[in-house]
C-alpha cells in the first residue's frame, strides 16, 4: 500500500538522484535488491499458513503503522548493517533506501488513498471489504497512472527482481530478523519471508496476466466479496476509463485530521522521493567509510506531520465509494 510498482517507481527515482554520494555504489551494484527492500514491508501478508505469528510477530502492523513504528525498524537495520561485514554493508545499505522509500511513499500517499475509499478496518464486514476493494483498485490504477499506461505496467516483474538478486536472500532476511525480532527468531523470519516473496513474485505475475486483466472487471460483479478483494489486485485495462479522477488536482479530507488538503499525484510522488532522499543524505555520517562515525546513531528527523497519527486513528473518509 501503494502496490509494487508506485513503490518502484519513487525508489528508482531516489536511486538516480544518489548518484555522486556515498550511496551510489551500493544502489548502482545492487538494483533488484533495492526493488525488493521497496516492498518488503508488503511480503509478510503473502505468508498465508498457521505459524505466521510465531514467523512475523507484530511486525506486519509495525511496517505499516505509523511513521514511527517504521523509523524504528530502519533504525533497527541500520545498526545491524553498520555491524556487517564490508561485503555485507552494500547488498544491506540498497535494501536499506528501499525501506525508506516505502516509508515515504506510504505517508504521503496513504491519507489520500484511506480517504477515497473508506475505512480499511471497519467492524462491519460489509463496509470493510468494500472499502478493501476501492482500496486496492485505487492503487492499481495508480500503478497504471504512474507507469505510463497499461502496457507500461505490466513490464513490471517481481519474480525477476527475485531471480537476479545481487545477495542470497535468506541470508538477507536472516539478517534483518535478527535486527527486528531478535537472533532467536531470525531463522523463522527468513524462512518466513522467503515463502512469503514466493508467493507474492507468484501473484504479482498474476496481477499482471493481460487475459485475467480483462476478465477481472467483467467477473467483479458476480463473483464473492473475498475473490472481489483479490481481483481489485489484478491491472485491468478498463480501469484507465477513471483515470480522470486522479488526473489533476485530487481534493480530500485527511482521515485522522479531518483536514482538506489539495494535491496532484505527480506531486506526492515527488515529494515521497524529495524526503526520501533528504533521509538518505543525512545517513552519510552515520554510514560512510570516509566519515568520522558517532558513537550513537541518530537518524534524520522526518517531519512529525508525515502519515497517520497514532493517537487519532483515522475516521474521515469519501461519503461516495470511488468505483460507484
């Protein structure tokens, strides 16, 4: 949330902007790993079987809770990656931006998105897999918006980011593991997510199937809710036709403030990328082998009114669905 190929987008763009910073060379050796730290946070929800608690203890909802929860987690890999060795710190440091970048990316685009289509978690099953299907269709159209169009989209492949990775994949995960739940449960934890991205890589190929792209739209209407929440995932070219309604100004209420705000998605997305890269500029200090290292870790301070607030669940949403 936003789908993969938002999340590319703005990482490949942050990437090219670090050219000539000590950042270059971890991002230019190791560009599959950079797209796949950009969706990490998304992978754990395609572990579908029994132990995914004892695997993920309450890290799904971490990565994508507030702008804190995330912090503390890139806070977390930061330090075990200044623990690795040399070369460990570059495949780390490239998994590493595309965490931020999907930091960014969610608080920017998140109350924009959770307030055109509804209230994601709402008790009632009926007004939350509603919500779930707006919800999902609304970042596939992004996708589509954002990529250039249909054709454009569907160029997009998780399974070969994940076939050309730069770094063996369970060890990487091993080492985030340990970083967020601890040495004990590392092993699990890649386990976990290796599985995880399997399936994901799986769907996402699916996602991106011309002939299900077509269909998607013409079985939403028959098919059970729990089908209509996975088909909202599918790039269906008939989506294009609404285009028009994120095509320039996008006016919307944010969900826990209640606060009109007025944006084009173009900007958002730059601006996810400008606070992006102004985060990964300030880690030079704390990172760069030419630099003096402080003894304690401090990371740049992000802005406080970025994304959700954890004292003010969000509550305002559209008064319309947005695929009426």
């Amino acid at each position: 949330m936003p789908k993969e190929v938002t999340h590319w987008l703005i990482a490949e763009a942050v990437s090219r902007s670090l050219r000539g910073t000590f950042l270059e060379e971890p991002l230019g050796r190791n560009q599959n790993l950079l797209h796949i730290g950009a969706v990490v946070h998304d992978a754990p929800y395609y572990y579908l079987k029994a132990d995914r608690g004892a695997r993920f203890g309450d890290l799904p909802r971490r990565l994508h809770g507030t702008v804190d929860d995330a912090y503390e987690l890139i806070g977390a890999l930061l330090r075990s990656t200044r623990e690795r060795p040399p070369e460990e710190q570059n495949p780390l440091l490239a998994v590493l931006v595309g965490l931020v970048t999907h930091l960014f990316a969610d608080a920017l685009l998140h109350p924009m998105i959770f307030y055109l289509t509804g209230p994601y978690d709402h008790p009632s099953f009926r007004t939350r897999t509603v919500a779930r299907q707006d919800h999902r269709r609304l970042e596939a159209l992004i996708d589509i918006r954002l990529a250039g169009g249909y054709a454009q989209v569907r160029k997009h492949s998780l399974a070969s980011r994940l076939d050309a990775a730069e770094f063996p994949l369970d060890e990487l995960f091993r080492v985030a593991g340990s970083a967020w739940l601890g040495p004990e449960r590392a092993a699990g934890f890649a386990a976990g997510m290796v599985s995880a991205f399997r399936l994901f890589a799986f769907m996402q190929g699916l996602y991106r199937n011309p002939v299900l792209g077509r269909l998607a739209f013409r079985l939403f209407p028959v098919v059970p809710s729990f089908l209509r929440e996975i088909l909202a995932l599918v790039y269906s070219p008939q989506l294009t036709r609404y285009e028009g309604r994120i095509a320039g100004d996008i006016v919307y209420r944010h969900p826990c403030s209640g606060r009109e705000e007025t944006h084009r998605l173009d900007d958002l997305v730059h601006r996810a990328a400008e606070e992006s890269l102004a985060f990964c500029r300030g880690l030079e200090p704390l990172l760069d082998p030419a630099e003096k290292r402080p003894a304690r870790l401090v990371l740049p301070a992000v802005d406080p009114g970025l994304g959700f607030d954890r004292d003010h669940p969000p509550c305002h949403h559209a008064e319309r669905r947005f695929f009426a």
